[in-house]
C-alpha cells in the first residue's frame, strides 16, 4: 500500500497558503472528484481572505460529499463545509441553518 502525502496540505500546514492555492490548484485540476483537495483550496483560499474562491472551493466540495456512499460520512463532512460556508457568508458557523442553500 502506498501513501502519498498531498503537497497542499504540506503548504497549508507550514502556513504558505499562497503556496498551499497553488497545489490545490494543481490536484483539483487533475482530478475533478479530489474532495480532500477542494477542502484544502477553500481553507487556503479563506485563510488568504479570498472569500469568492473560497465559497466556489466549499461548494464544490459539498457538491462531492454528496456522492459519497457512506450517508453519515457526507452528511458529517456536509455540515462542516456548511459551517464554513455560513461563515464566511454571515460571519456566524449557524451549522443547525440551512444558510448555504440562500
């Protein structure tokens, strides 16, 4: 078994979000179903305060946990891409409103 550690989140982590945009960036473009990676693009981008690329980075990672098979595992990581995408939006998490779909 091979693991391969995701070079966007070794940037996020040494806190080079500029960096992190950029890897993200990278992995989202080839493979347009890297949840874990538009996870990562939204925090870069909210860190950096970009809050348009933000919401797109969420939503699009909202729209993925969506697919995933496992029920409460999407709905976990949906209430959580929810949190952030409240907000950003209304600057409250508000995680029990169902802000995001406004």
């Amino acid at each position: 078994m091979s693991t391969t550690i995701n070079p966007g989140w070794v940037a996020y982590g040494k806190g080079d979000y500029e960096e992190a945009v950029k890897q993200f960036d990278q992995l989202v473009a080839q493979n347009k179903n890297d949840i874990d990676s538009y996870y990562g693009l939204g925090l870069a981008q909210k860190k950096l305060k970009n809050t348009p690329k933000s919401i797109e980075a969420f939503t699009q990672a909202d729209a993925l946990a969506a697919t995933i098979e496992d029920k409460e595992k999407s709905a976990m990581l949906s209430r959580l891409l929810h949190g952030h995408l409240n907000f950003m939006k209304v600057g409250d998490w508000k995680i029990g409103d169902e802000l995001w779909r406004k």
